[in-house]
C-alpha cells in the first residue's frame, strides 16, 4: 500500500502553526466519489481494482489499521460500498526528515489510554524540530516519554503521532496519536472540521458586536514569508472562518473565545488583526503596542506594566474535544487559562472597573 505516495507537505519552514491543516498530515494515495448508481460491493474487492498492485490482503490489512475510511470513518473489512460514498485511501509513510533526539522533559499530560495522549503545552515551546529548533520541542520529549512505553523492535510513529500544531507561544491543549489507526482517525476529523476546538483570547479594543463570524481567506504575507495576511478578495490564501464570541469587556480591551471551523497558519491572530483586534501583545501582528486607549502617561504605564507579564500573544487552547478512535465516544477536555493571562486579565478588569467608579 506504499506506492505512488504523494508529496508530503508539511512545511518545515514554518514549525509554530495554529492548528496545522489536517489534510497535510498524513499522505493521501488515493480518493473518490462512488457513483450514484454504485451497486453494494465488499470495500476491499472494490479497491483491489482501483490501486495498483494491491491485493485482498493488503487492503484488508490497511482497512484494519484504520488507512482507509469511508465518509471519514473507519469501517470493517467487509463494508458495502454504497451510492455516493466518499472513500479514501491514506498512506502514512514520510519522506526523510530531520532525526528526532529523545529528552526528557517535563511534559503536562492530562489524559492517556492506549491511543491517544493530550498534552497541555506551555508558552515558548515549539512543537517539532526544524532549522533553529532541533532540541527541546514537544516532539524532543513526546519520542523519550512514548520510547518508555514501546516494546522491543517497535518503531514510534513519524513525527510521534502529532495530529496538528499550535503557534510556540500559544499555550494549551493537542492531541497526540499513539497508534497508526488513531492517528489517521483523529487526522481525518481534524480534515472533516469535526474536531471541536475552543480557545480563549485577550484583544485590543471593545468589539461592536457580542458575538460575530469573520470569513476571510488567510495566505503567506507577500513580502514577509514567515507571518501570514488576510486576503478579504479571495483571490489568494484559503478560506477560513472563525467564530468569536465575547466573554467580558474592559473598555479597551475584550476577553472573547474563538471557535475555529477551518484551521488555517496563525488564522485566529491574522482574523483578529484584520478586523482591528490584534491579540493582546502579539507582537507580530500589532498587539504588542498601545492599539485603543489615550497615550498618557498612567495609562501607558499601565498597559507596558501589562506587557512586563506577559510576553507573547495573549492566545490559549483551551477545549479539544473529538470522536475516540476506538470507543467512537465524543472525548472532551478543558484546561485553566496559564498565570500570565490570567494575571493581565485581573489587571485589565481592576483597570476597568476602576474608571467605572472614576466616572
């Protein structure tokens, strides 16, 4: 089932993603559409001949190692194909990449069986090796944490199971595969936008309305390859959508959570910053100074006070939530909010329950 693999895309370049797209993470072989006259037919006969050089065998095995879904879902070995299913075929094979060294680090686990282990990372990570970052990733400790767990002659997952990736300054939760069938089971919902995923933020300015939608296409910046831009035209990038929802005002800044329904590079804080909110201290999307309030002296004191806490997008994953890849029960975890949010956010609220009282 390995041949004709298709190009790997995951873009080494660029390690600190907000919730990588799924689609890049495993390598598709092959897809399609039945008919809408398809008769009923066993799924492995049906694939036997439509791959090349695959065999009863070989389709059953892929079948069951979960490599193959049918409307994004794993299925037996002796489903029938019926009208209008969507069948794909993944191969989760890569490409030479650089050597992953094993350290033990400390690392926030908050839920492990024997498919999946969710991990709740902190400010400064970076989630896998590349130029730059070859030591003291997420990926670094994940491959000396499972490498405990691995039998003698097992081999760890490409990448350790890393389902999808969020920004190194972004904090919270991430889902980790520890098998080759959870990991193209929980690949093929994070394609699906079936994953739920919630986060948390602090933004510059007071939004107008208390809950909204931003759709706007999002695509490599055309001078500045390692940050992104808003292409409000459609004419570049790929579309993604976020959904915004205000949790607490203060004046000038606004609490909001976001709920992603595509997962685009650095898609919340370029959506954000288009719509005039950049994430409070982002410094590479226009947080990082004073955006809303008068610039006198108190206040801006105040607001480089804020700055001295925290010293990176005020952004935090803090929901995950998906189908088990064995149970089939919708999983859901939630994590609190790291103590440097939450201490500029008591400061913002303090602020602005102040010049209530002032005025």
């Amino acid at each position: 089932m390995a041949e004709d693999m298709v190009e790997d895309t995951w873009d080494d370049e660029d390690p600190d993603t907000d919730v990588a797209e799924q689609a890049d993470e495993l390598a598709v072989r092959f897809s399609m559409t039945t008919q809408p006259k398809q008769e009923p037919m066993r799924l492995d006969k049906f694939l036997m001949v439509r791959l090349d050089g695959a065999t009863r065998n070989k389709v059953q095995q892929a079948i069951e190692a979960g490599m193959i879904l049918v409307n994004n879902k794993i299925v037996a070995p002796n489903y029938r194909v019926r009208p209008n299913d969507f069948i794909i075929v993944y191969d989760t094979r890569r490409p030479e990449s650089t050597e992953v060294i094993p350290e033990n680090m400390p690392l926030n686990i908050v839920y492990e069986d024997d498919d999946v282990l969710i991990v709740n990372k902190p400010a400064g990570m970076v989630v896998h090796p590349a130029c730059g970052n070859y030591t003291g990733t997420l990926v670094n400790g994940l491959a000396y944490y499972l490498a405990q767990q691995k039998k003698e002659g097992e081999e760890l997952l490409p990448r350790v199971g890393l389902a999808h990736r969020i920004d190194k300054d972004t904090t919270g939760l991430m889902v980790i595969a520890k098998t080759e069938k959870a990991m193209v089971h929980v690949s093929a919902q994070f394609k699906a936008h079936t994953v739920h995923r919630r986060y948390v933020a602090l933004v510059w300015g007071d939004l107008e309305e208390d809950e909204g939608t931003i759709i706007c296409n999002v695509g490599r910046n055309a001078r500045f390859r390692k940050i992104m831009a808003a292409y409000p035209d459609g004419d570049t990038g790929k579309e993604a959508i976020t959904h915004y929802k205000v949790l607490e005002r203060f004046n000038y800044t606004t609490l909001v959570q976001l709920h992603l329904e595509t997962g685009r590079t650095h898609q919340i804080r370029v959506h954000m910053a288009h719509i005039g909110h950049p994430l409070f201290a982002d410094e590479t999307y226009g947080g990082d100074r004073i955006v809303k309030g008068t610039v006198f002296s108190k206040y801006k004191q105040f607001v480089d006070n804020c700055f001295d806490i925290i010293h990176r997008q005020s952004l935090h994953a803090k929901e995950l939530g998906f189908e088990h890849p064995t149970t089939g029960e919708f999983i859901k975890f939630d994590s609190e909010l790291p103590t440097d949010m939450q201490q500029v956010i008591e400061k913002w609220r303090n602020y602005s329950h102040g010049m209530v009282k002032r005025g």
